[in-house]
C-alpha cells in the first residue's frame, strides 16, 4: 500500500522559530489531505507526547518522533531517535557516538545545498556514512532548484532522495511529500521501505513570488519574537 507522509514538519512548539499553528492543527490538516505518516522536527526539541501519538492514532495517522539538531552550525534531521540525550548533540563526533547507540533512528540530510549556513553542503559528503537519505526540499521554482545538487549526491552514494515540505508555513504542507510503498504502516516498515527504494517523491514548482513570501513570512514572524509586530497567519 502506498502511504502519504509528511516528514519534516515544524510547529508552534518549536523554541527556534515563530509558527502559528499547532500540532492538532497540523494533524487536522494533514487529516484532511489524506497523510498517513507525520514527523513533527523541531529544531533541538523532541515535541512528541504520548497525547500528540494518540491524537494522530485516532485520525488514522502514524506520528513519528523526530527532531531538527543544531550540529555546530549545520542542521540534522534525525526520525525516531530513542533516547532524550539526542537533544544534548552539539558535534558530528556526538551524532556518530549517538548513531552508535541507537540503532532505530533514522538520519536525514535536510535541504543540503540551500544557502542558508545552517546547510550541511560539504559536511554532507564528510560525514556521509551517518545519513539514511537526503531530502528533498519543497522551496523551488522550475528553473531555481537548489536540490538538483543534492539529487546527484543522493544518486552518487545511493541514497534515497525523500520528499518533506519543512512545514513553517501551512499554505506549502502539501507542495511537496512522499508516498511510501510499505505492507506495514509501523515505523520499523516505513524506514526500511525507504531504505529500498520503495518510495515516490511528489513535488510541485513554486512560482518565484511565492518563494520570496515564504522566505519574507518566515523572516517576518521571527523577528516578532524581539520587534512590537504581529506575526502574519500562516
């Protein structure tokens, strides 16, 4: 069966950046867009609560813990990590020791060769071994596509390239996901379906006004947390 999943999402409980809608909300959305797989990823805090899993269990969607590190500069996804000392990683050598030990998570390269600093670029390819896959990101036009690069790092080292929008904005959290062709609709299935290959990667063309709204409400509805402004819906 072909499973639709949302993989790399943020949400109101997020400490690093200002969003607007919370997890129930996005879960409801998500609902209504017929996903069966969520992963809320916030920056350096694991948001997942046995209340978040059965409120997602009672819509018929598996909800999978995940967070977004801060690895010295560079961002880190990492998908089901078990123990609570993963958001203590602030080095590669930590995320190597952890990946060590826990042997369930999964490591995603998120939106690599972006030109935000926090983009692993070179890193990507110096600590290649610890990453599963590389995602691929929705904020792309036809012709501006920073994910071209990623694609053939993805293919080089074979990896699979999955689809996740890096939800901050709910307007885009169906621009770009991925269907996951998976017999079971567990954790342990998903990930090994995506290890095989046995995934489509769906992703839209923004137009290039729609990617400088999205890169000015997310500037915008940062800068609420120290400016006297109203961040803007969605």
């Amino acid at each position: 069966m072909l499973l639709k999943a949302q993989l790399h999402i943020h949400s109101q409980s997020d400490p690093a950046d200002v969003l607007l809608n919370s997890e129930k909300e996005i879960i409801d959305h998500a609902k209504k867009l017929n996903y069966d797989i969520l992963a809320f990823t916030c920056h350096n805090k694991n948001i997942f609560t046995e209340e978040l899993h059965k409120y997602a269990q009672e819509r018929d969607i598996l909800l999978i813990p995940g967070i977004e590190l801060r690895v010295g500069l560079k961002h880190v996804v990492v998908l089901n990590p078990k123990f609570k000392e993963i958001e203590e990683i602030k080095t590669f050598y930590d995320l190597q020791k952890y990946r060590e030990k826990d042997k369930e998570a999964f490591f995603l390269a998120p939106h690599p060769f972006f030109y935000d600093p926090s983009c692993l670029k070179k890193a990507l390819i110096k600590y290649i071994d610890l990453f599963d896959a590389v995602e691929y990101c929705f904020w792309h036009t036809k012709k501006f596509n920073p994910n071209r690069r990623g694609k053939v790092v993805a293919e080089f080292y074979n990896l699979p390239l999955i689809g996740t929008s890096d939800n901050h904005l709910i307007d885009y959290f169906d621009s770009t996901f991925t269907l996951i062709d998976t017999d079971k609709k567990d954790i342990k299935s998903v990930f090994k379906a995506i290890k095989n290959f046995k995934y489509e990667t769906i992703s839209k063309d923004l137009k290039p006004k729609e990617l400088l709204k999205i890169r000015f409400q997310m500037l915008y509805n940062n800068a609420s947390k120290i400016l006297p402004v109203k961040p803007i819906y969605r």
